[in-house]
C-alpha cells in the first residue's frame, strides 16, 4: 500500500464498519458491521504488533553491530 501503512489502513476500515453499524436500520446489518469491525481491528492490532517486533529487531541488531 503506497502512501498508507497497513495499520492506518486497517483501522480506518474498523471505525468505517463501526459507522456503519451506528446508521444500520437493520439488526442483521449492525451485526454484520459489528462483526467486519471487530475483524478489521484483530487485524489492526496483528500489524501493530509486527510494527513493534520489527522496530525491536532492528534495535536489537543496530546494538549489536554499532556503525
């Protein structure tokens, strides 16, 4: 994704599901949004914590063979 990491991606896609959850009419549409939502997030989250790993990593090895 070019411009946008996926975590932004991710959770955007969460709170516009979370949205439309908010205007459904419907009961089985707020459920579905509700479950799309709480997908997108598990999702945003799993990124999250790549990101995180990833930083760390690369810590790590910038500790252990200095420039």
């Amino acid at each position: 994704m070019s411009g946008i990491s996926q975590l932004q991606f991710f959770r955007a896609r969460a709170d516009q599901a979370r949205a439309d959850a908010d205007a459904a009419t419907l009961d089985h549409v707020r459920e579905r949004c509700l479950r799309s939502g709480a997908a997108w997030e598990a999702l945003a989250d799993k990124a999250a914590r790549a990101e995180e790993m990833r930083e760390k990593l690369a810590n790590e090895k910038a500790a252990a063979f200095p420039a």
